[in-house]
C-alpha cells in the first residue's frame, strides 16, 4: 500500500501530467512553490523528498512526462508536430523535435511512423543508503552568532573560519557550544552561486553578538537527528536517506524551518572517518 509520502510524490506527477504546457521544467523556486502546494509540504524541504525518493528532480520528471505525453499524441492522433509541441510545453516545434530526438533516438515524424511507445517509469529510488542512529528530539530555540555565505555549500569554511577568526580575537570560545551550519537551499534545484547558508556558533542569550557577525535563532521544536559519521562528504548521502527512506517509513511531517549541522569535532584534529556531525530535520 503506498504510504502518504509516496501518494504525495504520485500527486506531484499527476499534476505534471494535467498541466503539460505549465512552466514547470526548470527547476525555478517560484514553481516549486506550486509543486510544493500540491504536495502539501514544506516548501524548505519538499524537492529533496521528491529528488531522494524518485531519484531525478521536478525538471527533470516535467521533462520526462512532457516528452511521454507528446509521444502519445503522435502515435494516437494525427495532430500536427507543431500544435503538439505547442500543447506539451515547448516554444517551437524545432525545439520539440531536438528534445525528442535526443531523448528517444529519432524524429517526432519517424517515431509517429513506428507507432509505438514507451511508458515512463514512476518508481522511488533505489540503491544503498548509509544508515545511522536517528532520534526524535524536541529542541530548545537555539540562538548563534553567524556569517551569511552565498555560494557553493562545500566553500563555506572559509566562513567558520572568519567567524572562528573572530571568536579567538575576543576570547570568546569559552561563552560558545559548538559550531553550527545552517543550509537553506536545495542545491539540486539552486544554482551552487546562489546557495544561501549561514556559518555560527551557538551562544546563550545573554551572549552579546560581537560586531562583524549576526544573530541568527533557530527556533524550537521537534527534529529528526542522524547521529552521522565520516566525512563531510557522505552527508550527501545521509540526507537522501532521511529524505527519501527514513521519513516516509517513520510516518513524521516535515515543519517549515530550515534544516542544519551541529559539528561535534574538529577535522583538524580528527581523521575524516572520525568526523561527528548531528543533522537537525525539523518536523511537525
């Protein structure tokens, strides 16, 4: 029986498929607010549900079932190219034919001569995900001092480490509880120079933030936390299964805040297999 995450993946789909001609295939957030609305989820963490358990983005699934239904319409009607570009989403019927061509091999007109077809694959993604202790915690609000970065997510210590600079200036490591990093976009659908994040350390409320940083508060309540180890690298792959596995068999509902890392050692001390690191999912 399909669980509620997988009916919401199905509804996504099938509202691509009734609106063909929308301006649903790039991956811009002003559509995915839409999709999102369908889905009815967050529209902080919805795209990474659909991409970890479908395995391609919202573009390339609008792609995908624009060029299913255009290959549909050639075999079973004798509409023209042109008006059946036009029906499924694209500008021109030069751009339909080159889109087609490259993705099923030959021409709209040869294809509509063969007169058969392929249906697309709807299937949630497979594979082996690492997999780590999860637990459900409910988090007090949390309050950092932190640098904005923009850019690419795998750039921003260079951040901590302006942020540390500062810290280590003033002597102020002892009023700190760890670093922490807060990611607010999807990097499958944003492009990585736009990447919003935030860089800080955790302080108390007293704490007064020193110039050059900012206070930013992560608010209270429930989360998912993977307790993860080894690399920063595989954190990829720790949030394709939270997002794509461990959500939809736990039965828990995202809430719209961000998600985030709290760092629990240092690389520069640590090997990278030893690296600790807590991700925070907000959920409802």
């Amino acid at each position: 029986m399909p669980n509620a995450y997988e009916k919401r993946m199905i509804r996504v789909v099938e509202y691509i498929y009734q609106n063909p001609a929308g301006d649903l295939s790039l991956d811009k957030l002003d559509k995915l607010d839409k999709l999102a609305e369908v889905a009815a989820m967050s529209r902080f963490h919805w795209h990474r549900v659909f991409v970890a358990m479908t395995g391609e983005t919202c573009g390339q699934a609008t792609r995908r079932i624009r060029l299913h239904k255009a290959a549909i319409m050639l075999v079973q009607t004798d509409m023209q190219i042109a008006k059946i570009a036009g029906k499924c989403g694209y500008a021109s019927a030069q751009s339909f034919t080159r889109t087609f061509s490259d993705a099923y091999g030959t021409s709209p007109g040869q294809f509509r001569k063969r007169g058969d077809f392929a249906a697309p694959l709807f299937r949630t993604k497979t594979g082996e995900y690492p997999m780590f202790p999860i637990e459900i915690q409910t988090s007090d609000t949390r309050r950092l001092a932190a640098l904005a970065h923009t850019g690419p997510y795998a750039e921003i210590g260079s951040r901590f480490q302006q942020m540390a600079a500062i810290i280590s200036a003033r002597n102020l490591w002892p009023h700190t509880r760890g670093l922490v990093g807060i990611y607010y976009d999807d990097p499958s659908i944003v492009d990585a120079k736009d990447l919003k994040s935030h860089a800080g350390v955790l302080v108390a409320d007293g704490f007064e933030i020193p110039e050059n940083l900012e206070e930013v508060v992560l608010a209270a309540g429930r989360m998912a936390v993977m307790h993860f180890k080894g690399p920063y690298s595989g954190l990829t792959a720790a949030y394709d299964y939270l997002y794509g596995k461990w959500l939809a068999e736990a039965g828990e509902e995202l809430r719209n805040a961000p998600s985030f890392e709290v760092y629990l050692n240092d690389p520069m001390e640590v090997k990278p297999d030893d690296l600790l690191t807590d991700i925070y999912i907000p959920i409802a």
